[in-house]
C-alpha cells in the first residue's frame, strides 16, 4: 500500500543546460562543477590543454559513430544511442567519485542520433525515415526522452546533471495578421527542443557582451552606414527570457537575477543553486 502521509518537498541536485555559441566557455564553465565526469558527443578534452591536470575533469571515450552491417543493410552494428545508454548506466549502478555528468554536447549527440535513425531505416534523410511524412522527428524527440528519463534517475542518486547546447535559431509562428519572428534556441530540430526545456531545472545562455559601434543615420532616421559588432571580451549568463530579446526558452527555478557574469575560473551559479556547494 502507498505511503499517503504528504511530507515537505526535498531538494535534488539540479538538471542544467547551458547553450551558448562556439567559443563562448560553454565546457570551461562546466567543468567548475563539483567533481564532474564528461560525456563527450565531441571532442571535450582540448579546452582543458592548458589546465594544470589536478584541474582537468575525467572523460568517458568519446561516443561511437553509428555503423551499419557491412552485409546486411539496415542493421546497425555500432549504436551511438545504445552506447551513450551504456555510459549513464555505467554512473547508475557503479561506484565511484562524480558529483556531477556533463554532456557535451546535446547539439552534437542529436546529429548523431538522426545518423543512426537513417542507417537503421536505410534513407538519406530524417523526414523519408519511420515511414516518412517527417515522422523520423518524432521518433528523434523519444530518444532524447529515453536519455532524459535515466538521466532524472542520475538526478534522484545525487548526481548534478549538465547539459551544453549550441545555440541555435528557430522561426516561430506569429498571429495571422503579424509577421512571423525568429528566437535563439537549442541547435537541433524544433521537436527535441520541449524536452530539454520542459523537463529541464533552468535553460541558460551564456553570451558575450557587445555592442554596435560606427552606425550612422540621418535627420530621418535611415542607416546611412552600417555599424560593427564590437566585443568587449566579458561574458554574461541569460537566465530568463523576461526583457529578453530572442531567448524564450531561457528559464530557471532558482530566482537568479536576469542576467550573472561569468569570469573564467569561477563559477557564478553555485551561489543560487544550494546543491553545487
């Protein structure tokens, strides 16, 4: 018989992801989590080149390619899907020292999986496979729902979860009478997206400031010349879309101000979020 005694909610370790653009930090920001272990769906290890080792996070092999049977076609020999699973099973029920998983990165393990998905159905593209009629999407968006379901029971052994992502842009659907609009989001397609988002603790951005410098614009209001983006070098955490421009899948659950610097070799979200101390 179920326990129906209702009880205060009890903290769990959180499941992040983290999108940004190449080169903004993504992987040097989560590798400051508490002993963390990475999942590489690329290559991870040469931003930590320049690391004292005590400093450089441990790496599982890098995800496999999928391949298919040199005789029969259709049949795949090598699973990157099956292989990841063997991984999170792997921090599931062995022993060892991890606090948190990184993932690097989501972007890049959805492109492998939508490999898979065509060698298994023996097409070309992703729209022709599970009977075509862009199906194969859905069955895409599934898998990454198998990998969130394990990767929420990691969460409830006391594991922080990290996901990276690339940032992408997707094109939404306005009112009729309006003009359709584009926001960043998560680069892959747009049916995987609900369920890193959904079942997610935040979504954030990290970005680096810049600002236009040089344009020009006459007495009635028409650019003249085109200005330049200008970097300034300092990054910034988006954690919400409220205000935002563009990032409405940013979220989180943890009241972080709308934006948080981020200076390299410290990491600004273990002062909002009580488990990442």
């Amino acid at each position: 018989m179920q326990n129906l005694i209702p009880t205060k909610p009890q903290s769990k370790p959180p499941i992040l992801v983290i999108a940004g653009m190449a080169g903004v930090g993504k992987t040097s920001l989560a590798a400051l989590f508490p002993s963390p272990v990475f999942i590489q769906a690329e290559e991870s290890g040469a931003v930590f080149d320049s690391w004292d080792e005590e400093a450089k996070p441990d790496l599982f092999p890098l995800l496999p390619a999928a391949k298919g049977h040199a005789v029969k076609k259709g049949v795949v020999e090598v699973s990157t899907k099956e292989s990841l699973k063997e991984q999170l099973r792997y921090l599931a029920t062995q022993k060892h020292q991890y606090k948190t998983l990184v993932i690097d990165s989501i972007s890049a393990l959805h492109r492998m999986f939508e490999s898979e998905l065509c060698l298994r159905d023996k097409v070309d593209n992703v729209a022709d496979s599970c009977g075509g009629f862009h199906k194969g999407y859905i069955a895409l968006s599934d898998w990454h729902l198998e990998v969130m379901k394990m990767l929420n029971i990691l969460r409830n052994l006391g594991i922080i979860v990290v996901l990276l992502a690339h940032t992408g842009i997707q094109r939404l659907k306005n009112k009729p009478d309006d003009d359709d609009y584009t926001v960043y989001s998560l680069d892959m397609n747009e049916k995987s997206v609900p369920v890193y988002v959904n079942f997610s603790d935040a979504v954030l951005y990290l970005v680096k400031s810049e600002f236009v410098k040089g344009k020009e614009t006459n007495n009635k209001g028409a650019v003249t010349k085109w200005g330049k983006i200008v970097q300034t070098g300092e990054r910034k955490i988006i954690t919400t879309g409220d205000g935002k421009i563009g990032y409405v899948h940013a979220k989180n659950r943890y009241n972080m101000p709308a934006e948080i610097p981020f200076e390299q070799g410290f990491n600004p979200l273990s002062q909002y979020i009580k488990s990442l101390n």
